[in-house]
C-alpha cells in the first residue's frame, strides 16, 4: 500500500531551523505537507516557522523545541508531538553534533554519541505507536559517510579522545541501529533508511570546523526529501545510501553481534531496557 498524498501528511524533521533540516523543512513544506519542525532554541523556532510559512503558502507548519544533548528533554519532546499528533507518516532524524561541538552532553555522555545516536534512538522508539498508526510511514536517519567502528570497550572515548572519532563512531551506530529497527519493523509497513546528504556541505556545522564547503546543502535537502517521499523506495527499508544512491557501510554495520551489542548498551543509557524487547 503506497503513502498517503504528501499534502496529506505529518512530516518531523529535527534539527531543522537551520542547513540542511531547513531546507528540507521548506522542500516538504512547498509540497504542502504538515510540516513539524524542530530546533533547540526558541525565538530561532519561531523565525523559521512563520519563513517557511510565508516562503510555502502553509499554514500547517508548526514547531518545537529540544535540545536533544538531554535525553530527558528528547522524553519531554516525544510527549509534545504526540499529545498533537497520534499520527506522523515521516520521521526524518537530521539533527546533529560536529567536530567542533562541546565535549559532553547534558548527561555526561560523549556529545557526538548522545546527539547523533542516542537522541534518535529515543525519540524514534517514543514515537513509534504515531509511526504504526500512520503506516505506511518512513523513518529516515541522517548519517554520514564518515564512519569508524565502535569502541566498545570506551564508547564514551574517555581513555583516548578524538571528535572525529566520536562523530564517526555515532554516525555508524546509527546505520547500525537503522538496520536493527528496519527488521523490527519490516512487517508493521514502516521502512528505516539511513543516508549520508554529501560530503562537507555549506552548513553552519561544516563552516564552525573550520572546514571549506564542499559543495551545496540542497543536495543533501534534496537527498533527505528523496529518501522520505520517493515510490522508487516503498518497499526499500534497512538500507544506507549515499547522497541517492544506495551504497555500504563499513563492515561493523553488517556484523549481528555488534549490533546486538550496542542496542542492548542503548536500551540501557536510555531507560529503554524495560519497555523495548
């Protein structure tokens, strides 16, 4: 059975007051979609809301804010979206943390790991009974091609630090945790993809590491709508792709035991341990 119309449909987009998320926000949005956008500080929301209003022609944009280094505020951010909505057709996981971001998140966790995986693994298991009762729905989980293996003996990296570490290692687990929740879900009509939106865009997190833009953020804006709207994928789930096409992920994703690892560690840094089998 196909998706609803996309006019028809209740898209959230984390992390998207700004780069790539925007963009997205605002693709979706001119498709007149109902649009959910997230960003961690108010006033920003707000702007970015009555723009991609205005810019859309679509009254049904509306925003909230978390900042997703605390999974306490993740919960409470769960709870707002689906006290309005028991439905949503598209989750799309875009937010992130860089290189240059700070060390720790809100919880002592390693930033990157708790921003770029824990946060989505949280909030993708909390909002999976609007994701069901939306099917067929689409989950898609922003990585990247920057991957390294998963440290398992120092996940948090506090014996040997390195952010770039940290940023590939979360950007892994959450390939790894896209395949994981695809086969949980492949019955239930909810695909889960991951995608890497290209390499070193011209997006705020690229510009405060220092780095030259390599190219446009609306090639990874247009990656992002692709994976959430496209009938070429409607019966594609558990797969990576780069930029639109699908690729592979180094070999650590497609290893069981790993996996069966690092969720049985996720389900347990996020209280999840009791109520998710």
């Amino acid at each position: 059975m196909p998706m609803k119309p996309i006019d028809q449909q209740i898209i959230f987009i984390t992390g998207s007051t700004d780069g790539i998320g925007k963009l997205t926000a605002l693709a979706l949005a001119k498709q007149q979609a109902h649009i959910i956008i997230h960003g961690r500080h108010k006033e920003k929301l707000g702007r970015v809301v009555n723009e991609i209003t205005d810019a859309a022609g679509n009254k049904n944009i509306e925003g909230v804010t978390a900042d997703l280094s605390s999974l306490g505020e993740v919960r409470k951010l769960a709870k707002e979206v689906l006290e309005k909505h028991n439905a949503i057709d598209v989750l799309i996981n875009n937010a992130g943390a860089g290189y240059s971001d700070p060390r720790f998140s809100k919880d002592g966790y390693e930033l990157r790991f708790a921003v770029n995986y824990l946060a989505p693994f949280l909030l993708t298991h909390l909002l999976l009974p609007a994701l069901r009762m939306a099917a067929p729905s689409r989950i898609v989980n922003v990585s990247s091609a920057g991957q390294s293996p998963i440290h398992f003996d120092d996940i948090m990296l506090e014996k040997n630090f390195s952010s770039d570490t940290a940023y590939t290692q979360s950007k892994l687990a959450l390939i790894m945790f896209t395949i994981d929740l695809a086969e949980q879900l492949k019955k239930e009509n909810i695909t889960v993809n991951s995608l890497h939106p290209g390499t070193y865009l011209d997006t705020n997190m690229v510009v405060r590491s220092g780095i030259k833009p390599w190219g446009k953020a609306e090639t990874g804006a247009d990656a992002e709508v692709f994976l959430a709207t496209s009938a070429q994928l409607e019966n594609v789930t558990g797969k990576y792709f780069n930029v639109k096409k699908e690729a592979s992920a180094i070999a650590q994703a497609y290893d069981a035991n790993a996996r069966r690892k690092l969720k049985e560690l996720s389900l347990k840094l996020t209280g999840l341990m009791e109520k998710v089998s």
